[in-house]
C-alpha cells in the first residue's frame, strides 16, 4: 500500500477530554464542500459527508418517485486482483459460487469466520478469466493474501482512492443516466456491468443498488468525479434528481431489506485480533474502524457478541454456496443453512405506543422515553458511528431476536425496523414487542408486528423491466 494511498484510509487522531477521537476531516474528492449544507457526517474519515441537503422527506421519496445520485461510498474499499489464481484465491475467502462466475457479472460475496458470523461483506465484478474487481473487502482481501502470499499466483492492487462511486436509483434513474452517457443503456441486466463514458470520460456502469427498485452504480477514474457528477446531476434535473445525504441514504437499506454491517449489525472483525494487527502494520488505528464505535440502544454493550450475525440469518443465502469451495466458516454456515435458526424481517411498531412515547416529553411525573429521531437515530454524532439495537420480546418477555435501524417511512406512513428473529417468531403477522430505551434509561415495550419483507413493495431491480421505460438514445 503507497503512502499516497494510505493517506485515504482512516488514520489515528488525538483523543480530547471526553474521549473521543479528534481527526482533521476535508470534503469528499467526489464533489465539493457545500456552505448551504447545514449539517455533515464524521463518521468516515478523513471526509465529511453531507448529512442532508434538501431534507430526509424528499430525499427518501426520490427512490419511490424520482430518482437520486449519492457519492456516500467515496471513495470506498477497492482492489484490483489478477493473475492465474484470482479465482482460487477469492473461492479460498468469500462465499459465492465462482464455477458460474462468467465475464461481465457482479455478485454480492461474504467473508464470516471460524463461527460463521460475517467479518465483511461486499461486490466482485469479473472483469476477464483472471481479473477481478472488489469493493468494500479490499482491507480483508489484502490481509489474507498478505497473511498467504506464497499460496497463491496473484497480484493485488488498491485503488481505493482512485475509483469513484455514485450510487444512483429510482423510477427515472435510467433515463437521467442515458442522458448522461448520450447512450442507451436498456441492455445492462441485473448483477451485469458495462462500459461507457460521460462527457467523454470512460466509466463503468453497473446495475444493482440499495433503492429497492431500478438502481445503478457509476464507476471511474477519482480524477474524473466531480465532473461526471455534475453532469449526472444536471442531466437529472428535469427528472426531479434529489442529492442524497448520508441520513436518507441509511434510510433506503432497511426499505430495501438490505442490512448493513456497521449500521444494523456489528462485524466480528473487531474480534480478529491478527486482522487488527495487520491494520497497525498499514499504519492504521483499529481502535478508530472497526472498534471504534458507541453502542447505543437496549442491547446494550457488554455483549457485542449478539449485534453479530450470520449471513443466512440476514437472508443472504443465494450469496452462498458451501458445495463448491471450502472458505473460513463454512462449516458453520452450512450448518445455518441446513437448518435456520434465525431470519431478517421487518418490524411494523404500533403507532399508539410511539405516540405514548412522545407523550411522556410533556409529562412531569416521570423522567420522559428516549425521543423518537425522524426519520432515524443520529448515528453520526461523532467520528464514530452509533450503533442501536433494542432487544425484541415475545408475549413472556423472553428475548427472541433484535432490532436494529428503525425508521420512518413517510411513503407508507409507518415506523418500522430490521430484526434478526428466531425462526419461529418470522412469520407475517406475529405479533411481538421492541424494548425501547437504554438500559440506564426509562424504558417501554413497544408493540409491534412482523411486516412484510422487504418493506418497500415495489418492482425490485432483478424484476424491473427496462423495456417500460422508453428509448431515446441510439446504442453505442
């Protein structure tokens, strides 16, 4: 890893009085700092991002009606992998089927450990029969081939701070990007990738994303995001394009059912205590990622153990093939597999008992509940991120499963949360109860129900068809 690189990742800062970590933060080099922003995140280092721009209500309307563009994840995690056991060596760690893996596909791909419980999660684009893509695992990727060097035949590159992402979805997404490239771009399925350009600059398009509906990613060169955002979004004005910032782009994870890691649930790389000796070796401060979050919410954070997750539990089964390869863990996910014991659903809460939790701010008998943040907790505050889970309940009080990223839907008017829940209590229509508060605080059982999932009922990406959507651009 350059030094030029290393200065992108996270790197340690002074600790003030109150303990927490002091770090010198710059805007995004995706686009640039914007006054009229009233408010933004700390919580990935060394750069701010927007907390919102034009209001959580119609940035997360964007994805139902209009269309968005979010630069959130850059610049992200990315590494280039070539050589004759690119293959080999990515089947060694991750989790999906690479005897299928044809040139021009994307798959979701997952690295758990000895238990099974999930350390990272992330994309694998194939580029050519010995080249890859990654996103989102380049820490663990480098790690394990550092770690492994002599078994494999590869070669490994970070690019991390020379690839931009725009994260771009909604019912209008696809003509904004057409207009963009000056293409017709109908013929990119789901979980398939492509070349274009725009404004002359050469990027990659892909298909998937975390709208629920019609979504892509934008990729290129980090020397050409600004203006390629710039034309992406001019080119959505007439779409009704909103920006998004980091609150709304949480918001469209639970939607869309996707849970994710450090926002709904915790990594077990904080346990890996050589994986954060290797993060010291690259001049990085585990204690900052990923150790360096509060844990906020009924849970509490005594025992991290249980904000950990397997990913069958998560519903991430048809990333997984235990059949093929042999990877860390996978005994125990095929273990999970076989036989689940728990399952990800939404969680509908009872709108009378929110009420009596606002209630309680205009009483003087009793001290009042935790406040209900619209449309989620703050999980922000600081160059950490806050992490909430609240305990889930059946009728006995027994603890069934957590709850984790509640939100407000202003498109289905509901409040709602991803839970982890034991197997019998997944059902649509079971009836269950949300330990609201943390456990030095007042605290109210909220009722609630097993919704359906995902919670946002609409057309999802692998389902879209693009032929609905008119073609205006001539095929490059």
């Amino acid at each position: 890893m350059s030094e030029e690189q290393n200065t992108c990742l996270q790197q340690p800062g002074d600790v003030d009085q109150n303990g927490y970590i002091n770090m010198k933060f710059e805007s995004c080099p995706a686009y640039p700092y914007d006054p009229k922003v009233g408010k933004y995140s700390l919580s990935m280092p060394p750069f701010m991002q927007p907390w919102e721009y034009n209001g959580w209500e119609k940035e997360t309307m964007s994805w139902k009606e209009t269309c968005y563009i979010s630069a959130e994840l850059c610049p992200n995690s990315v590494v280039h992998i070539t050589g004759p056991d690119a293959t080999k060596f990515l089947a060694a760690y991750t989790t999906p089927n690479y005897e299928n893996f044809f040139v021009g596909r994307i798959k979701h791909a997952i690295i758990t450990d000895e238990k099974g419980m999930v350390q990272q999660n992330g994309m694998v684009m194939r580029m050519s029969e010995n080249e890859y893509w990654s996103y989102s695992l380049g820490y663990w990727l480098m790690y394990y081939y550092q770690r492994n060097a002599e078994k494999f035949d590869i070669q490994i590159e970070d690019f991390s701070c020379d690839d931009f992402n725009f994260q771009c979805g909604g019912p209008r997404v696809l003509e904004m990007l057409e207009d963009a490239c000056e293409e017709d771009l109908h013929d990119i399925g789901f979980m398939r990738m492509r070349q274009s350009s725009i404004g002359g600059r050469p990027v990659w398009i892909f298909r998937f994303g975390m709208a629920g509906t019609l979504a892509y990613e934008v990729h290129g060169k980090m020397e050409d995001a600004r203006p390629c955002y710039e034309k992406v979004y001019a080119c959505g004005q007439k779409y009704g394009v909103e920006r998004l910032g980091w609150l709304s782009y949480m918001c469209n994870h639970g939607e869309n059912g996707f849970p994710q890691s450090d926002f709904h649930f915790v990594t077990s790389s904080i346990e890996n205590e050589d994986f954060l000796k290797w993060l010291e070796e690259q001049g990085l401060d585990p204690e900052t990622w990923p150790r360096g979050s509060f844990y906020g919410g009924s849970s509490g954070s005594e025992d991290l153990s249980k904000r950990m997750r397997n990913p069958v539990w998560l519903n991430w089964q048809n990333c997984i093939n235990v059949k093929t390869h042999d990877f860390p863990g996978r005994e125990a996910v095929a273990k999970e597999l076989e036989h689940p014991t728990m399952a990800t659903r939404t969680l509908i809460w009872n709108p009378e008992d929110l009420m009596e939790v606002f209630h309680s701010w205009f009483q003087r008998e009793e001290e009042p509940y935790h406040m209900l943040q619209f449309p989620m907790e703050d999980a922000s505050r600081t160059p950490n991120t806050t992490l909430f889970q609240d305990d889930v309940l059946n009728d006995k009080g027994e603890i069934i499963g957590w709850s984790s990223g509640r939100e407000y839907s202003l498109y289905s008017r509901d409040m709602f949360s991803l839970a982890t829940l034991k197997i019998e209590y997944c059902q649509e229509g079971t009836q269950l109860y949300v330990l609201w508060g943390d456990a030095k605080e007042r605290q109210k059982k909220i009722r609630c129900t097993v919704g359906a999932f995902p919670h946002l009922q609409m057309p999802q990406n692998k389902d879209f068809s693009t032929e609905s959507v008119p073609h205006r651009w001539p095929k490059k």
